[in-house]
C-alpha cells in the first residue's frame, strides 16, 4: 500500500509498472514450464539413443585406408631450369651439308 499523502501521478506509473511485472512474471513462469518439458523429452531421447547404441552389437574394427605418398615438393621457379636461349637452340640445328669440297 502507498501512503496517503501519494500524488496521483506516481501512484499510477506504480501500478502501472506492477501489472507489467505480474506480466512478466507470468510470461517467466510459461517459459520456464516449456524449458523444463523441452529438457524433460530430450532426456528422454538420449536415453533411447543411449540403449540404442548399447545394445547394437560392436562393429567389426576396420583398419583406416593407408595414407598416399605426398607428391615431390614442386621446384620454385628460382630453380628451374632456365629455357634455351635463341643462340642455344641454333646450335642445336643440323648444318646443312657442305657440297663445296666434292
């Protein structure tokens, strides 16, 4: 209860403010049931799983597939053979043949 000497003003923002906090609580109270019931079935659920797996009989152990070489290391460019240069590959072309010395 408020006192008597209460301007009018304050006294309805406080009961105003005290309907919304009964609304609240009561919105609260709805959640937390529905949390509780959600956690209460998913309980119950991994407990099924839970036999579920239990009860299958174990899986005959296979041995993981062997694991591929790496390819070699990639040479860095820096490496690389450097390609023939011009004079390189002319020196590299047959001569014709010399008919003069017949």
């Amino acid at each position: 209860m408020l006192p008597a000497d209460t301007p009018p003003a304050v006294a309805d923002a406080l009961g105003y403010l005290q309907h919304h906090l009964q609304e609240l609580a009561e919105c609260q109270n709805t959640s937390e049931h529905t949390i509780n019931a959600t956690l209460t079935g998913l309980t119950a659920q991994l407990q099924q799983l839970t036999q579920l797996v239990t009860s299958l009989a174990p899986a005959p152990a296979v041995a993981p597939p062997p694991i591929p070489a790496s390819p070699p290391p990639a040479i860095p460019p820096t490496l690389a053979p450097a390609a023939p240069s011009k004079q390189q590959m002319r020196s590299k072309l047959p001569s014709p043949p010399d008919f003069s010395g017949e």
